[in-house]
C-alpha cells in the first residue's frame, strides 16, 4: 500500500504559481524591450534632426554674405535651380540650399519642388530618404551680432508637442 504523505513531486497548484510567476516575468521583460526600442528611435530621430541642422548650417557657412534669413516654419520648399548643374549666383544658392534642407527634413517630402529635387542626385528618392515624422525647420540670423540660429522640428510619437532643437552659430 503506498502512503499518500511520503509521495514526492508538485501538487496542481505549486505549478500553477510557478506558471502564473514565469507569464509575469516575462510580461515584465516585454515591456522594458518596448519602452527600449520607443527611446532607441526617439534617439536616432533626434541625431538625424542634429545632423540636418548642421547640414543647413554647413551650408550657410559655406556662402558668406548671402542672406538665409527668415526661413519660417511651415513654409514649403521654393522653386530652385539646380545650382549642381548651373552656376548660380548667391542668391540662387540660397534658394536652391533652402528647398534642399526643406525637402531633406520630411514634412514636404510630397511637395511638387521636392520631386524634382529628388532625383538621386541632388536628393535621394523619397523611399531612400524619408526625413523626419512632420519634420520641418526654420532659420533665423541676427545681423547685429551674425548669429545664425537654425531649428529643426519634429513630431515624436505618442508625444502631443511637436519636439524641435535648435544650433546657434557665428554665421
């Protein structure tokens, strides 16, 4: 006859908890993989948005004397001449860098300039190049003191204010 008491092994319910305690782990796990992929991206947009300031940045240090301000948010990329191709005088560079940095920063990716800025050339196409979520920017100069201040938005996801940086430099 076996005895019930010297019986060795997990009852139902000690492997239920056991179960029940591995599920909440592992939920647990999941959740930090998420949040970490969430601020992962949110940093790769924000070091795409810096290079891009430094971009437009680059390129009004490398026209002196030329006028890159106001360029406002909101405002969509101007008509440029392809100054790759042309020589073009200052002012000409001004549109066709202005147009180049708005198209490369996503909000006007669909914008009929852009498209013909987007030729794999002057810009990669669209599907190469996305930019940023909403992204956009604007450039503004103090005469007075030469400072050049160039900001670049954009939207975060899961985020209700649009997220923007802005570089100030010796124009």
């Amino acid at each position: 006859m076996i005895n019930m008491r010297s019986a060795h092994g997990f009852s139902m319910i000690e492997l239920l908890v056991a179960v029940l305690v591995m599920g909440i782990g592992i939920l647990g796990i999941t959740g930090l993989q998420m949040v970490s992929l969430q601020n992962n991206r949110g940093a790769l947009v924000r070091a795409e948005a810096v290079q891009l300031a430094y971009d437009m940045l680059d390129r009004v240090r490398a026209n002196p004397g030329a006028n890159y301000a106001p360029l406002n948010l909101g405002t969509p990329p101007a008509v440029a001449m392809n100054c790759h191709t042309v020589d073009c005088t200052q002012p000409q560079m001004v549109t066709f860098d202005e147009s180049v940095w708005k198209c490369s920063l996503g909000l006007w990716n669909e914008d009929a300039n852009c498209a013909v800025l987007r030729d794999g050339v002057i810009l990669p196409l669209a599907a190469n190049q996305p930019g940023l979520p909403s992204g956009d920017g604007q450039i503004r100069a103090n005469a007075g003191t030469g400072i050049v201040t160039i900001t670049v938005q954009w939207q975060e996801a899961n985020q209700p204010n649009p997220t923007s940086i802005s570089i100030d430099s010796q124009g």
